[in-house]
C-alpha cells in the first residue's frame, strides 16, 4: 500500500469524484468524428466503465485546434460540437469534459461541459487559465510536455486566485529529444503533493508527435502496461482516447485503445487500484 499525498477531493457529479477510491475513467473519441459515432463510443465505453465499477467522464473535442498539417480534420467546430456536447450528455447520462484553445471559447463550453480542460502546450496560458476558472466548471490541466511536476503549481495559483478550487491535474508525458516522450512516474506524486487530484494521460504519453509525415504517430501496443504503471503510482483518474476502429480514426489512432481492449484493462486496472490503496 502507497502512502499518497493527501489531495483535495474534487466532485464532478454526485457519483464522480477524484481524489477519493476508486478511480475515475476518462474516456471517449479524441475528436467527434460524428454526433451518432461519439454516441456508440459513450454508451459502449460506459457500460464497460459500469462493469468494472468504475465512474465515468466522457470526453470528446469538438476542435483540435493543434494538428499537425493544415489539411487534418480538426473537428466539427465550436457551435456545432458544443451543440452535439450538449446532447451527448444528456444522452449518456454522464459528465462530460472537452478542451479549449481560445479564453473566449470558454463560457460557451461550460454550458455542456462539466470539465473544462486546458491543453498542455496552453497550460501557462494567463487568460485562458483564468476564462475557465470562472466558469466554475473543474477545471482539468494538462501539464506542458516542457514542464517540470512542481512548475504545475504556478497555473493552480492562477486558477485559485480566479475563484476556482475545483482543479485536477494531468500527466502526459515529456519531451525526450526529437518526436518521443517518456513518462516520469515520480511526476504523479509529486504533483499530488500540490494538494490535487492525478489524471494520467496514457493516450498521449504514447504520442511520437510529428513523427508520422504530416500526422502524429504512436504506440498504442504499450497502453496496458504504461496504464498499469501509472495506477500503481497512485493516480486518480486514467484518461484514454478509445476508437472501435482506430485505423480509420480522424485524429489520433495511432495512439488510440482499441474498443476491444477496453473491457479487460479496466478490471486490472481496478485490481492493481485495489493493491495500491490498500482497498
């Protein structure tokens, strides 16, 4: 059993909360492809979060704002995604959470979104940081490629003096010379020790960005043991982009967890949870 950091408790819904057992899935198509494909996506990824006994976020772009080529789908756009955001949510039954790139972008987000997400190469983005905090939607942040655990301190300081307690933090890996990342496992408890709740982003931490002719490459082949690794340092919640055919993925499938996979690496997951916590 890991002694953790003790970290201030972050509702979401009355049935998702992080910082507390058991582990929070985040999950769902890195960008809405379509309104009927991201709904087939949610149901299905929910039920297999229900199965493991796990609560759920549905996640979703509705613009990917920082492809790589020009020509790449970026989405439907915002009207439009909020739009289908909205019905999602209501549809599934379950928060959602989806990011922004612009601080106007924000209010309108938080009529859907119950998680406002701030990208990792936004994350020391002032006016962005403090937009979202006044939402009083949580508040998810994504920690820089280029950034040490402890800098992460510096934007929960922007958020709080914004009004907004409700902050969970995100792992995604770290620059490691040209197009790789590498994933520090000290980065988790150290950033509880900031006193907030540890999202790991095993999605793209497997990113080989720019490293694919014009479209980020990856590995999903190691999703289930970076995963494992991950839960095993303690971390709350687990964010994965899941496609049932990541071949034809509009963003992402390089990197993405094949529908298919989904089911047995949350039961393990909550059995390595389970070890970790002492539950």
């Amino acid at each position: 059993m890991l002694t953790l950091a003790p970290v201030r408790e972050v509702a979401v819904g009355d049935a998702v909360v992080f910082g507390r057992s058991p582990l929070v899935l985040v999950a769902g198509p890195c960008v809405i492809e379509s309104e009927a494909h991201a709904l087939e996506l949610g149901r299905t990824i929910a039920a297999a979060a229900s199965a493991a006994g796990l609560p759920y976020i549905f996640k979703a772009s509705f613009d990917k704002a920082n492809r790589t080529s020009l020509t790449s789908y970026r989405g439907p756009g915002l009207d439009e995604g909020v739009a289908i955001l909205g019905r999602l949510r209501r549809a599934l039954g379950v928060p959602v959470l989806t990011d922004i790139h612009e601080p106007a972008q924000a209010a309108r987000v938080a009529d859907v979104a119950d998680v406002i997400q701030i990208p990792a190469f936004l994350s020391r983005q002032t006016d962005l940081l403090v937009e979202a905090a006044r939402t009083g939607r949580v508040v998810n942040i994504k920690k820089g490629q280029f950034l040490a655990p402890n800098d992460m301190r510096h934007a929960i300081q922007k958020v709080r003096a914004s009004g907004n307690d409700r902050i969970t933090l995100t792992e995604r890996g770290f620059s490691f010379g040209y197009n790789n990342l590498v994933v520090d496992m000290r980065a988790f408890p150290m950033m509880r020790e900031l006193g907030v709740p540890v999202i790991f982003d095993v999605t793209h931490s497997l990113q080989l960005p720019g490293a694919g002719n014009g479209v980020t490459a990856g590995l999903s082949q190691y999703i289930e043991p970076l995963a494992s690794a991950g839960v095993g340092a303690g971390v709350d919640g687990v964010f994965l982009e899941v496609h049932d055919n990541p071949a034809q993925a509009k963003s992402d499938g390089p990197n993405a967890l094949p529908l298919d996979r989904l089911p047995a690496l949350l039961d393990h997951l909550v059995r390595v949870n389970a070890v970790v916590k002492g539950r």
